[in-house]
C-alpha cells in the first residue's frame, strides 16, 4: 500500500512540476522587450551674441532675475498680520485699526508657552463686522486691542491660565472652546 501512494505522490509531483514550468514559459514569452536605450543629449551651449563693433562676440544677454517673492508681514515669529485682520465681508480694508504691540507680544509668549499653534478666530473688527458677530459697542476688537482664540490639544482651563500669568484679561467661552484675550489700550 505504501508504494501505491508513493507513486501517487511522485506523479503528482512530476504533474506538478511540468504545469509550472508550462506557465513559467508561456509568460516568459509573454514578457515585454526592453526599451531601446536613449542617449541622453547635454544642454547647448547658448550661442553667443552679436559681435561689437570691434568685431568681438559678446556673451549672450541672460534674461534679468526674477523680483523676489514679496513675503506677508508677520506680526511676531509665529503670526502673519492677516491672522489678525477684520474678516468682513468688504465693509473696510481689513484694518480699521492697528493692532496694539502689547497684544500681539502676549499672544506670541502665550504660543511659545505651549509650544503649539494658537489659532485667531478673530483680531481686529470694524464696527459692521462687530454687530454681525454680537460684539458689544465698547468691544477691544475694534480698537485692536483683543483677540479670540483656541489652541488645538489645550484644555481651554490651561489656556485661560497661561493667559492670566501673561497679563491678559481673558473671557473663556467654555461651550464654545475659545478664549477672549485683551489688554488695555
């Protein structure tokens, strides 16, 4: 009985190995060529200009540089000033009025404190903008002097915290994870 499925298995082995080698073959005929190999050309040499009048080649012009990328304004090292600006929707330039030093200074420490973004829901605001959003009519925002923010992976008690040690006056709007910031102006 042994040798029964000895040779069961061997033939089944020998089957096995003829079919692979079949479908080896059939898909190495298959296999695409390799492409053709293309020289790879060097860049000219630009030509060179038209002689001057002593009959000289003079180089060629190169075109003139491009003006630089014109950088927006930051107001400290991790704010740009349009983070700060009125976000209407067209009622003034965005600056009805500047932003006090002393504030973007605060908010500057206050995200170096953390070590992590701090994020401007709103800055300065002219006075249609102030309505739209229920400010009040003796609002900071419109004399740049507050701000309302949040800082993505900070309890808002911490923040709240950190801003009092900074010297800001701080209204935390809990249910809706914010905190208002100001400082006298």
């Amino acid at each position: 009985m042994k040798k029964f499925y000895k040779r069961i298995f061997i033939t089944l082995a020998a089957v096995l190995v003829v079919v692979t080698s079949g479908v080896f073959l059939v898909n190495f005929q298959k296999m695409p060529e390799a492409a053709p190999e293309v020289p790879v050309l060097e860049p000219a040499a630009p030509a060179p200009g038209p002689p001057d009048e002593k009959g000289v080649d003079t180089p060629p012009e190169s075109e003139p540089p491009e003006p630089p990328e014109v950088l927006e304004p930051h107001a400290s090292a991790h704010f740009l000033m349009s983070e700060y600006a009125c976000d209407c929707a067209g009622y003034c330039d965005g600056w009805p009025a500047g932003m006090n030093p002393e504030l973007l200074e605060k908010i500057e420490a206050l995200r170096c404190t953390f070590d992590c973004p701090v994020i401007i829901t709103s800055g300065v605001r002219c006075e249609a903008r102030n309505e739209e959003v229920g400010g009040v009519s003796w609002s900071f925002h419109k004399r740049g002097c507050a701000a309302d923010l949040y800082c993505p992976g900070v309890a808002l008690g911490d923040l709240v915290l950190a801003a009092k040690e900074l010297g800001m006056n701080v209204l935390p709007y809990y249910s809706q994870g914010y905190l208002h910031v100001e400082v006298n102006g």
